[in-house]
C-alpha cells in the first residue's frame, strides 16, 4: 500500500506502513500539549483506504484531554466509518527515540470497533523511521466487553 496525495492507502502496494507511520509522525505535529510536551499522532487506516489522522489535545484541567488515536477513530467514526484495518502511533517528547503504546482507554476503544488481529504499528523517530507491530489481541489480551 502507499500513501496517495487524497490521503487514501492504495493497498496494491508495498511499504504501507511506513507511509502510515509517516503520517502519524506528521499528525504529531499539530498536537496541543503545552502542558506535559508529550505530543502523539495517530493515522488510522480504514477498509477503503481512507486514513483518518488524530493528535493530542490536552486541557488544564487533565479530564478533558484526548489521545491521538481516540482522535483518530471518533473522526472516522463520525463519518460514519466502521471497517478499520490498522492504526499507527508516534508519540513522546520530541526527538524521543521511543515507542509511545496506546493507553488502556485508547486500547479500549479500538476493541470496540476492531477485530483481535487489527494491527496496531508503534513508530519512533531517529536517524530512520522505525516501527513494530502488534495485534490489538497481544496489546489487549482480556478485553471487556458486553
């Protein structure tokens, strides 16, 4: 898969996930963490190749803040979207060389819409662009659900 111009993955390609893990890392830019300087993006691939990208935003008051990746999906989800592949994230301090691991609300929500073997890939900046991937089974083995 590849990145398109229109935001979309064509998924007849390869090196899908670095251009998803690049996309996270740009969403990462326009993070809103004055507070912690722990800025996250997100970019989360849908079954149409669509990709929604979310970041950080916190408040004062801590309650209120949002992840990137909850960003992410409540944007597709709006837009009546609910076939999600994959999600990637990049997160931490800046020029952190660290996985940021989604939290457990974050872990929680893809649950929701996702499947156990939905992919979830970890990036981190350095001399080159570099990630891991998980399931959404091996971040969140014992899940709730009703």
């Amino acid at each position: 898969m590849s990145v398109q111009k229109d935001n979309q993955i064509d998924s007849g390609k390869t090196g899908w996930e670095k251009a998803l893990v690049q996309q996270a890392l740009d969403a990462r830019e326009k993070a809103y963490a004055p507070y912690s300087g722990f800025k996250v993006g997100a970019a989360l691939l849908c079954g149409e190749g669509r990709v929604y990208t979310g970041c950080n935003i916190e408040n004062s008051a801590y309650t209120p803040s949002n992840c990137a990746e909850r960003t992410a999906f409540f944007k597709a989800v709006s837009e009546g979207v609910r076939d999600f592949q994959a999600i990637a994230v990049v997160g931490g301090r800046e020029k952190a060389e660290e996985e940021c691991p989604p939290c457990g609300v974050c872990r929680q929500v893809m649950a929701e819409f996702c499947s156990g073997d939905f992919m979830i890939l970890l990036g981190r900046e350095g001399k080159d662009l570099q990630w891991r991937a998980f399931t959404l089974d091996q971040l969140l083995p014992l899940s709730f659900s009703l």
